[in-house]
C-alpha cells in the first residue's frame, strides 16, 4: 500500500506546531516543514518580489530548482529546522537554522511582500528560538544586507543581546538566545498588542452578515437594527424565509464584498462550509450563536478549522457580541442593547451570558461591551483581557468563567489588567481546569479555595454570586475608589441603623461614627443635606444612605438630590432605597442619572463597597518585592533531583538524606533525625545526640491522629527510651498496624529536642495548571480540619509572605495570645521566600511538605520533611507566543 505522501515524517515534532495571532489580529498556523509542502513553497516563492527574494539570498534568485525545493523541505528536526506560516492553503512565510559547527546556529525568514507588516519575522524568530533551545543551541547568527532594514529590525526588537560587525559590505549579526526578563517580557508584550488588536477587530465590524433560518436571523438583524448598528448589515436566509429590514443574499459565498464579521446560528453540517466562506470573504471572526446541535468534538474542528483559514471563531454555544461604542452601537445577540457604559462583561456559555447580561440590563448598569465565546471556543479570556486593558471606554471588567484554559497566562494577564482597572471574576475556583500541564498522576490539583485566594492575591474582586457583580460594578464604574474603609451611615430608621452598624463591623469596613438619623417624620429630601455633610467630613472615606418609605412617603424624592451629589463627589456615595414603589427608570443617555450607585437591599450595598474597599487598598499599597535571598545554591538542587530522577524517571519520594540536601541547597536546615528499627538502635541515636531527645512515629496512620500519644519527648536516659517504646509499640499493637513484628508500621524516628513553640505545616504542590502553590497554617486540627490555611503563587513579595501569615484565623498565636511570647514572624516569613523559590525554581518538585516547623521569639526549627518529585519541562511556560 503506498505511503500517504501528507503524512508527518520521521521524527516531525508534533509538539511544535501552533495557531498564533499575527501583530494586526489575524491568526496564522505555524508548523514544521515537510516534503510534502514542495508545492505549496513553489507557490509562495512565485509570489515574493525579485527584491525580497534578492535580500534573502544575496543574490538574484528567480526560482527554486527541484534541489532546492527538496533541500527547503526536507530537515532533520534537529540541526536542520525550519518552520513555516500558513493560511488556509497559502504559505506566507518561512523561517529556517542551520547548526554549525559549535552551539550557535546560522538563522534566516522569507516573508510573502504582501503579508510583511504583520509581525511575521518575530514569530517564526520566537519558535526558532525556542525549537533550538530544546536541541541545544545557545545563540543564532545571520548575515543581513544592509539595504534589509526590517530583517535587520526583527534581531534589534527580539529583545536579545546583539552584536553587530560589518564584513565585506555585509552585516553580521551575532546574539544568545537564552530567555531573559528583557526577551520574555518582549515576548509578552508582542502576545498583548496582537490579541487585544484581534478582540478589537471582531468588536468593530464595518460589514456584518447574519447567517441562519428566517426567525433567527430575523431575531438577530431585528436586534442590531433596534440598537442602532452604524456599519452595512447583510442576512443570508438559509431557509428563504424573507428577512426583514436589510439587503439579503441567497448565501455566504454570494455576498457582493468582503465581509468583517459572520454571526451564524446554523447546522453543525454547515458550519465547515460556513467557515470557509467567511475566511474567503476576508472575515475577521465568526460567531456561532448557542442553538446549533453542537458537541465538544465538533466544536474542537470548528475552531481547527476558524484558525487554520486565518480568523477568530466565538462558539459554539455563544450568545454573541455588544460593543455599546456610539460609532459602532453592535448588538450582536438575540436580545436587547443595554445601557452604554464603562463595564465589560466576560462569559462563555450563552446560559451564563443570559444570566450576566439581563440583571446588567434591569439595573441600568451601562455597559460598554459584552462578549459571550461559547465553552470551548479559540477566543479565551486572556484575550478579551488584553483588549480590555488598552480599552478606554471599559473602566470595570466582569467575570464568569466555566473553564480555565491556560490558568498560568490567565493569572499573569489578570495580575497585570487589576493593577489598572478593578476585575470582578466568579467563583474562579469552579471553573474546570484545563491544565496547560501534562497532567502527571503526581501533580496536584488546587482546592476552590486555594484557586480562588490565588485570584485576589493577583487584587482580583472573587465573588460567589453572580448577583454581587451587578452591585460591585455600579459602585466601580459610577464612583471613585474609596481612600479608606471608614462608612458614614445615613437612614430616617434607627433600627435599620442599628442593623445596617453590625453589617459595616462584620464585612471588614470602619464605621466613620453613630449613624446620621433623620428625625421622625422629617421629609426625605433633608437625607441629602446629612449625605452632603457626611461627604464633606475628613473623618469619613464612603456614605450609604438608607432612605425606607412608609405609610405613602416616596423615598425617591430624595434620589436625584443625591445624584447631584453623587456626580459631583469624590468620595463613594451609595443609596438604597425600601419601599413598596417601583423604582423609576433612570433618563436614557450615556451621562445621565448613572452616578448614583443604587440597591434594592443596603446589605447588598456595603457588601459591594466592602469589595471595592478592598481592592482600593490592595492597589494602593505597596507591592512589595521579591526579596535576594543568601545561601541558596540551585545547580545543587537540581543535581538532586536529577539524581532522584534517574534511578526513578516516573517520580518517586526523596530519602531522608536526599530531602535534607534539596533543602539545604535553599537555605533550609532539617534538625537531625534518625530512623530506627530496634530499642538498641534508638539508645544509640539518643546518646550520639546527647540525650535530651523525642522518639516519634512518622508514619501517617500514626502520627495523623492528634488523639494518640505517638509523640515521647525530653527523653533523657534508657530508662525513659525504653518506657517510650513499649508504650510506641503498645500503641501500634491496638491500632492493628503490627504486621512485621516490630515497629516499622510507625517508622519511628530519633530526633534532638528542640524549644516549644508554634507547630506550623509549609506546604508546595505543583499544581497540574496554575504551578506551584505554597500553603501554610498551623499543624494539626486547625489545617487538617478546619481549613485554616494561606495560600499564594510564588515568586512571593515580602507583602505576599506578611500577607500568608496575618490571613490564618490563628495568626493571633504567632502574636502573643493570652500574653504569650509570640514568634519571630520574620523567620517564618523568610522560610516561606525559600520555598517559594524552590518550587518555582525547579518544576520537577511535586510537592513539599514541612511540619512540625516549631517557630519560637528566638528561632524556627523544621523537624520532618516530605517531598516528592516528577518529571518535567524546566520551563513551566513556553517562551514564544502560541494559542
């Protein structure tokens, strides 16, 4: 049977094959060379210019010969690699190294004229780059007329370290091409521009075609018409029903014009087609709108096929795009244009995207876009992130999450997004991890909570309601950020101010004094002189005012007073108004009765400033840094674990021994510890230590149960060793752990005493997507049971590491509670800077536990450690941009 002449060849990197965003949006397919691609190279290098073909080779260069075109596409994946960009069935440009005779490597592109200007050459640079790093190569040269000035500007902006020399009229380019902070951070912001200009392409359309049966279609152009879009609308009736209110065409393919958008909500069958079309009309996106019998296997080769053609695929399952701009006024969805505004909304299912935008709509929060991508759809969040981050008219941004894609990126971009604008994110604990990581049975998987306190170490809002989101954005987006947690109170209801007091205390705000009262049957408009007075008190950071009406009194009386004040404040001022009325829809306009922030209940109210409260605060503070820690020796860390890893390339547990060498290469000193088998060999361990000594089980089984006594400690002779072994072994004997004869079940070990303190449990696991993940709490009930732990990503800030310890309910213990002398917090801090910097040094490491560490005033002592490595990349994110 004849081989398949399209099939890889030997030894083709599959791994190295990638959709990438070019700098203007659009997407390309980025991929090894193959034989099989004679054809298509011909055909592309019949479209380059005598003048660029002239640059590449130095020389004119009309055509490629048969030899040439086999030399092109035939390498060997490892000194001989070369990768090409494609669109749909075109090539648009190449890029190639050649391993000379050290570990440098000659490197070289050849973009298609009409595709330069598009951030092509830094692209296939990255991928170079990164392909040979994998093959051991540590720098790239290259020869470059000097004519070639945008050769020459790919090396300059790669953010590697150049040397240039002149040679024979040509210049030599020599530079390493190791990752640096300057290269990566290039890197990412390249990855930044070009996603946030893909979003912003789909959200501006100036030709849009709706593709489905009669009543969707009809539902969808009837939705844009009432919102006012302001570019050209075509429908395409996939069943001829007539379509009201816009020119028709019979299809897709039939369309006079290029197109900038497709919004279909047609067959599962169709949508291949579809695609195709759309790419051939020079559509930027597609959107498959939720009603299509779509499954996740089919979403997967809608989206395969969108990036393969060159263009952005939102859905299956998406309820579409609102872009409120007044130059666009896009309402891409089978429903009503809301309010123009400064909120973007995020969500991925259309269920979701209902639930998000309808409150959004009956509360009047204006908004300025809404994009809904559907579950398994190739725009992500991280996108829509990056477009939102330059976006001048989106000031808050929310979201709700049903996956997380890439959580590593998405913590990175949303870190950098909070810094600038207030996020507000669902419960990103529920959402279902894809795990960018291979998911190796040794990896762990972080809890909700963890998950969800790695967002607001980033200064994320987490909410577990979708209903807090309304609340908080009226608050971000109508009012400025509060300086201080201090609330004014204001309310004709002495007992509604007593209550709403308690609810001030218990959600983390400072009441700023008694609550203001309204006399007794006092009109509501006087509300507005209290509101002002309180605003204009140094002593008071945010007002709520609390208006009920009772037996016929409209407490919305008071309300546009306090919009004008509101409009003119700069200071929170929130309102909540109970009373048996509707409440009146605000006036129509962009800036027109939106300053207020109103709620139907006040606790809903100081549960949003509270939120918002916090984030100002996190913002405003200093961030900290990652301190330059001494005694830390990472080559011999890694000689460790290399060792580890080769008697064991699954992954195993470190000895003893091995364990205490990993954690001294950090700075980390284990106390000593013997393991013993025998009464003879623990007499021997305590009198090598000097007596003064604890005899303990480590075994789990054992040593898990606080109840038992398998702890014997001041241990000071053989009378004593010997009374703490037969009680050890009495002990093993009731829980039916006996089954060798001795004690090995316990794993008993000698250990020297050390002075009492506070027992605290260190934790690192390399979680299958977010990376590593440092926990800490206090050993024991309060962890193991309670919860009571601290979680953060590394590398950790010193504000991170002072953060970990005050946020454990038990932090009072490490203060001095009931007047005890307290710790020294800085040695605890201090350990955690270590094991941050290990676990986000060396990736292999699984996981890390450390307990009992016994902090005292004058010292910290880790008495047992457990660590566990796995095989894996040394480089947890790839360095060059990918979707």
């Amino acid at each position: 049977m004849p081989a398949d002449p399209n099939a890889n060849p030997p030894g083709y990197p599959v791994g190295w094959e990638a959709d990438v965003v070019l700098s203007d949006g659009g997407l390309a397919r980025l991929r090894p060379i193959k034989p099989s691609d004679a054809a298509m190279l011909v055909d592309f290098y019949a479209r380059v210019s005598d003048e660029s073909k002239y640059l590449r080779f130095f020389a004119p260069y009309p055509r490629l010969s048969d030899r040439d075109v086999d030399r092109f596409t035939t390498v060997d994946y490892v000194d001989r690699v070369a990768f090409i960009l494609t669109v749909g069935e075109r090539m648009i440009g190449v890029g190639r190294y050649e391993r000379l005779e050290d570990d440098r490597a000659e490197v070289a592109f050849l973009v298609e004229d009409a595709q330069q200007g598009r951030g092509i050459g830094q692209l296939l640079l990255e991928h170079l780059a990164e392909a040979a790093r994998e093959r051991g190569i540590t720098g790239f040269v290259a020869d470059v007329l000097p004519e070639n000035e945008r050769m020459a500007q790919v090396f300059a902006d790669a953010g590697y370290k150049v040397n240039r020399a002149y040679e024979d009229g040509v210049l030599n380019v020599e530079f390493p091409i190791l990752p640096s902070d300057t290269s990566v951070g290039v890197m990412e912001r390249r990855e930044h521009r070009a996603e946030g200009a893909s979003v912003r392409r789909m959200l501006n359309p100036e030709r849009v075609v709706v593709l489905g049966d009669g009543d969707r279609a009809q539902t969808i152009v009837t939705s844009m018409l009432s919102g006012g879009y302001r570019g050209e609308l075509v429908a395409v009736s996939t069943d001829r029903t007539p379509i009201a209110g816009v020119p028709t065409s019979p299809s897709l393919a039939t369309v006079d014009g290029s197109i900038d958008l497709v919004i279909a909500s047609i067959p599962r069958d169709d949508l291949g087609a579809a695609v195709i079309d759309a790419a051939h009309k020079g559509a930027h996106a597609i959107v498959v709108l939720t009603g299509a019998d779509i499954g996740i296997s089919d979403s997967g080769r809608v989206v395969s096929l969108a990036r393969a053609y060159g263009i952005r695929a939102l859905g299956p399952d998406a309820l579409g795009l609102i872009n409120t701009s007044s130059d666009v006024a896009l309402t891409a969805i089978p429903g009503p244009m809301p309010r123009a505004g400064s909120v973007g909304l995020f969500c991925q299912s259309a269920a979701i995207g209902v639930a998000m935008l309808a409150p959004a709509i009956r509360q009047h929060l204006g908004v300025s876009s809404f994009i809904s991508t559907g579950e398994y759809a190739d725009v992500s969040g991280n996108d829509v992130m990056q477009y939102w981050e330059d976006d001048e008219d989106t000031a808050v941004c929310l979201m709700s999450l049903d996956t997380l894609g890439n959580p590593r990126k998405f913590t990175r971009i949303i870190r950098r997004l909070a810094r600038r604008k207030p996020v507000v994110v669902y419960a990103p604990g529920r959402a279902r991890r894809i795990a960018s990581a291979p998911d190796h049975t040794r990896l762990a998987h972080a809890s909700e909570a963890a998950v969800d306190a790695l967002f607001r170490q980033s200064g994320v809002i987490v909410v577990g309601r979708r209903e807090e989101m309304i609340g908080i954005a009226q608050v971000a987006a109508r009012q400025p950020l509060p300086a201080g947690p201090r609330t004014q109170l204001v309310t004709n209801s002495e007992t509604l101010a007593h209550q709403l007091t308690q609810t001030v205390s218990g959600s983390g705000l400072l009441s700023a004094g008694d609550p203001l009262l309204l006399p007794p049957g006092a009109p509501v408009e006087q509300i507005v002189e209290l509101a002002g007075g309180a605003l204009a008190d140094d002593s008071c950071d945010a007002v709520l005012c609390a208006v009920v009406g009772v037996f016929g009194s409209d407490p919305h009386r008071a309300r546009w007073g306090l919009e004008d004040l509101a409009a003119e404040s700069t200071k929170p001022l929130l309102a909540a108004f109970l009373d048996f009325t509707d409440f009146d829809d605000p006036p129509q306009g962009p800036d027109v009765g939106q300053s207020l922030p109103i709620f139907e209940a006040p606790a809903d109210a100081i549960r949003a400033l509270a939120a918002i409260s916090a984030y100002a605060h996190w913002r405003q503070r200093d961030p900290g840094a990652v301190p330059l820690l001494d005694g830390v020796d990472t080559p011999a860390a890694k000689r460790v674990i290399n060792g580890a890893l080769t008697t064991a390339p699954e992954g195993r547990r470190l000895t003893d021994d091995e364990a205490a060498g990993l954690l001294s290469a950090y700075g980390i000193e284990l106390v000593r510890q013997r393991r013993v088998d025998t009464l003879d060999q623990a007499i021997d361990a305590a009198a090598g230590y000097g007596w003064g000594v604890v005899l303990k089980a480590t075994a789990e089984k054992v040593r898990g149960r606080p109840d038992l006594a398998s702890v014997f400690r001041n241990l000071d002779g053989p009378d004593a060793m010997k009374r703490a072994w037969l009680d050890l072994t009495g002990l093993v004997d009731d829980l039916g752990l006996d089954t060798d004869g001795g004690l090995a079940a316990a794993a008993p070990v000698v250990q020297p005493m050390v002075a009492p303190g506070v027992p605290l449990r260190i934790t690192s696991r390399e979680d299958a997507a977010f990376g590593p993940i440092v926990e800490i709490g206090l050993a024991g009930i309060a962890s193991d049971l309670l919860g009571d732990t601290a979680y953060r990503v590394p590398p950790l800030t010193t504000v991170d590491a002072a953060a970990m310890v005050r946020d454990l309910r038990a932090a009072p213990t490490l203060f001095g509670l009931h007047g005890s002398p307290g710790v020294d917090v800085s040695l605890v801090e201090d350990l955690l800077h270590r094991v941050g910097q290990l676990s986000d040094d060396l990736p292999q490491l699984s996981s890390l536990l450390l307990t009992p560490c016994i902090a005292t005033r004058t010292g910290l002592s880790v008495l047992g450690a457990r660590i566990e490595v796995a095989p894996s990349n040394d480089q947890r994110d790839p360095l060059a941009r990918e979707l």
